[in-house]
C-alpha cells in the first residue's frame, strides 16, 4: 500500500477483456511493485523484531523522559535479557545452584531456567560441578530467589575461585 501511494502503481493488476457479449479477466503483476513490496515485508519485520529484542526505540524515549516502559512484555524478560551474569538459584528447600542463564521461560508465571554450567553451592560456600551441560528447574515453586552475580561470561573462571571443579 506504501509503495502504491508512494509511486501511483498497484502491485497487481486485473485486465478485462471484452469478446463479443463475454468478459474475460486475467491477472497481472506489476514487478516494479511487487519487488519491492515482498522485500519490505520481510524487512519490516525483521527490524520490528531487532527493536523490540534490543529496547532501542524504548531507550530512546526513556532518554528523552517519554516514558519508563520497555518493549518487553515483563520485568522477568527485561531482568533476563540485560543482566547476562551468572545466577545462584535459591530453592525453596534450600539448596542453591549456580549457572548461566542459557534459557528461560517468557513469563514468570512459567518460571523454567536452564542453567548451563551449572554446580550446586553446599553448605561451606564451594561449588560441586554436576559435569553435564546444564540444568532444566521446571517448577516455579520450587524456586525462592534468583541471585544476579557480578560474575559475567568473560569473568567466569576467574570468579568462581577455582572451586567450580571441587567435589
């Protein structure tokens, strides 16, 4: 509709035709519209989704005192998404585990977390590595409190003391 109003041309075209007392149609398609019209429907919303996954046009007019708001849908999401930092998960009967966020779910109603690298943390503060990928805590109601550390990925090894690979 954009290009249609911006050039003065539709992107597809009906002829008809008139043979003797019979009509007949056809359809054609205007490639100089068509073109662009199936590049900007794959680019809208591919920008659309960059913007709503990076906050930027939500950045931008927090900067300028429009609003307070994210694009994200929760506080979970937001959380989540800008602090990429290990975490110690709190569990309701009282373990703790230690990993990297590596999946989540997009509502805190959910509450699933896959954490990579994972290690439990006993009771003396020492990390036990579990040697698997990561672990899948399913049940929200199992989980008390998440702990953002300031351990990131870069600082991963180096914070964890060398005690990640105690037993």
């Amino acid at each position: 509709m954009v290009i249609s109003v911006v050039n003065g041309e539709n992107p597809v075209l009906i002829h008809s035709d008139q043979i003797n007392s019979r009509t007949t149609y056809s359809v054609s398609y205007n490639s100089s519209v068509v073109i662009p019209v199936a590049i900007l429907s794959i680019l809208i919303p591919l920008l659309l989704g960059f913007l709503s996954t990076t906050d930027i046009h939500m950045k931008l007019l927090r900067k300028l005192k429009i609003t307070n708001k994210t694009a994200r849908e929760t506080v979970w999401l937001d959380v989540f998404t800008e602090q990429k930092r290990y975490v110690i998960v709190n569990l309701a009967d009282g373990r703790r585990v230690f990993g990297w966020p590596m999946y989540y779910s997009n509502n805190p109603e959910e509450g699933c977390l896959y954490l990579y690298d994972a290690a439990w943390i006993n009771d003396e503060g020492k990390y036990i590595d579990l040697k698997i990928h990561g672990l899948f805590l399913v049940k929200k109601d199992n989980i008390e409190s998440i702990e953002f550390t300031l351990i990131d990925n870069s600082s991963a090894r180096e914070d964890k003391g060398g005690n990640i690979n105690e037993q």
